[in-house]
C-alpha cells in the first residue's frame, strides 16, 4: 500500500532490493537534526559491473513526493530479474529518497550546504553565478503578512486569485510561480544560493558510480508528484535534450501523455533532469525525463495543492514548524502529495507496471543483436 511514512517507505524499498538480489549502498544524510531520526538515501544496483547503459531511477528529490516514487521502485525491482539476462551490458541504479529529510519532516525543500533554508531541490542544479530568475512579485507581496489565521489566509488568497485571474492570467502565473526563483528565501521554489544537501549526494552517486563509465546510453527517470489530475501520470522531457529524447519518450508512454516543459508546464530552472546539459558523460547519449503522478481534484486544478505548498512554508519559515497548526498542515501537505485513498493508490500501481512493461520490452530490444 501507499505509505507516507519515509521509515516505512526505505523499508520497503530495502527489502524489496534485497529480495531482488541488489548490492545496497548507503549515503547518510549531511545534515545532523534535532531529532532521533536516520536519515539515508540509499542505492539499489543490479546489473553490468562495466555497463554500455545505465539506467537511473530516482525518486523523493522533493522529499514528501517520496511515496509514489518508491512504490514504483519496488515494483520495478520485483519485475527486473526477468530481464537482467536480456540485457547483459546494462547497470540499473534506483536511487531511493534523494532528500530523506523531505521526506521525514513533510516537505518539498532542503537545507544548503551551509544551512541556507527553504531550497526547493528541483530548482537547485544551476550554476548560481548565473541564477537571474527573481521571485513572482505577487507572490512576494500575498505572502509578507500571512500568517495561519483564517483572516490572513483570506488576505493572502484574494491577492494571489486576483493576480492569477485578472493580472497575469491563471497560465502565466502558474509558469512565473513554479519555474524557480534565487532571491527570496521566504517564497516556494526558491532555488537558493548554494548546492542544497540532495544535490550533493545526487554528485556523490554520479561520481561512484557513473563517471569512469564507457557507456554509450543514459537513462535517468526522477519520479515526482503533484503536478496534473488526481491519478493521472504524465511524462515531461525537455526538448532541448535532443530529439532521441522525445522518441524514447513515446516508446514509453502514448505522445498525448508526454509534455514538454518549458511549454505544458514551466521553463524550469535548475531542476535535476536538466543537470545532465552540463554534466556530460563522454560521448553517451542521455534520456532524461520527470515521471510525474498528478494528485489535482480540485475544480480549479492545482489550487489544492498549492494551498498546501503555502501553508507548508509559512509553517516552516514562520514558525519553524512550532504552531498549534503544525500537524494538521504537514498531514496536509502529504496528503496533497500522496493522498491516501484506495483509488489513487491502484492508479500508481497500475501506471508504474504498465509503465515497467513499456521500458523493458524497449530496452531489451535496443540490447538485442
């Protein structure tokens, strides 16, 4: 089943790798905190000790997106030893909660390595030197009073719908809001001003594990959610990756399912999938993609779960998770990111063994004489 619970979430993810013969690496968090907590990402591999392919699977860059990430990788790892004969030059890495405090506290950011706050991993892989993206005005100017209190929320609201619906337009604040900003550290998608902890450990696995490879092809699939109607998963590719990329993509998914960024969604900045434009491996040729299971209901899509993004980080930012509130909006926020009802659970389950289908069958082929 859907768990929320990162404990239960590596648990699972360990004894599913174990079970299908992995060797397990294991890279500590870089940050001590205040709880009693282990916080780890951890490392399944399988396959070619001197691979021509590798394969990566990643998931809980976002930390609370974690569940529907690892529940997909247990179900891949439980389906792989049927094609590990078939693909005898291939190493399959799945790498389990890139951000493991995300993951156990509730929310979507990271700490920096030298403990700035509120960094939203998936807008962190840039050269900072040359982060020009400032953040959403109105955005800045509906959150610099708001507190918890339904009076503020009614406050902070009115400001934000009146600017997406009669400012800027409901698609262009969205693309604006979400694409990452590097100058306010109080506002959601901040990239901050420094690597955040999830990417160094991200460097760390590419240096053990993918440098010194003499591979021809890259695979790396960073599994999220939120984003799209409830259940509905949707894959997003970058188009300035090369036109491969594209074609991969429909090999996996049907192209109505396959959306381009910088067009359905945001022209990101610095998200991990769109890393590999500056860090090349050799000559290989690289498909990276975002798996992104949508968790939407609301009749204006995407509003329910910003209202979690927003309450999250006043929570965090405000009140260092200390307010009679806390609970309830950090179940919130999971919940908007993994919501727990029978129905969106089958949804991942089916999706990612469908999903698994498609990619085996294209990859054993690719590796056929």
């Amino acid at each position: 089943m859907i768990e929320q619970s990162y404990t239960l979430n590596r648990q699972n993810f360990l004894n599913a790798a174990k079970t299908a013969g992995a060797y397990i690496d294991h890279i500590p968090y870089k940050r001590s905190v205040d709880k009693d907590v282990d916080l780890v990402t951890d490392i399944a591999i399988l396959g070619a000790n001197s691979p021509k392919q590798i394969v990566i699977v990643s998931s809980g860059l976002h930390g609370v997106e974690l569940p529907a990430g690892s529940l997909l990788q247990q179900i891949w790892l439980s389906e792989i030893s049927n094609i590990l004969s078939q693909t005898p030059n291939t190493k399959f890495l799945f790498v389990h909660a890139l951000n493991p405090y995300g993951a156990m506290f509730g929310t979507r950011t990271d700490w920096g390595i030298n403990g700035q706050k509120n960094i939203d991993p998936a807008r962190n892989f840039i050269d900072f030197s040359k982060a020009e993206n400032t953040a959403n005005y109105d955005v800045v100017a509906a959150l610099r009073d708001a507190d918890l209190s339904l009076y503020g929320a009614v406050k902070m609201w009115v400001k934000l719908l009146y600017s997406a619906f009669f400012e800027q337009g409901q698609s262009a604040f969205k693309k604006g809001f979400v694409r990452g900003q590097y100058t306010d550290p109080d506002i959601p998608y901040f990239g901050g001003g420094e690597p955040c902890l999830a990417r160094l450990t991200w460097e760390e696995i590419l240096s053990k594990y993918v440098e010194g490879t003499e591979v021809s092809k890259i695979w790396h699939l960073d599994c999220h959610t939120g984003d799209g109607p409830f259940g509905a998963l949707q894959l997003y590719i970058n188009d300035r990756e090369g036109a491969h990329v594209y074609r991969d993509a429909c090999q996996l998914m049907t192209p109505e399912k396959v959306q381009m960024t910088e067009k359905y969604f945001a022209d990101i900045s610095g998200d991990i999938v769109d890393y590999w434009s500056s860090y090349r491996i050799g000559n290989a040729k690289v498909t990276p993609m975002t798996l992104e299971f949508g968790t939407s209901a609301a009749k204006i899509q995407g509003i329910d779960v910003l209202r979690a993004i927003l309450n999250r980080t006043i929570l965090q930012n405000k009140f260092n998770d200390n307010h009679p509130k806390a609970a309830q909006i950090i179940q919130d926020m999971r919940n908007a990111f993994s919501p727990l009802t029978s129905e969106w659970e089958h949804s991942v389950k089916v999706q990612s063994k469908e999903l698994w289908g498609h990619f085996a069958r294209y990859i054993v082929a690719a590796c056929s004489p």
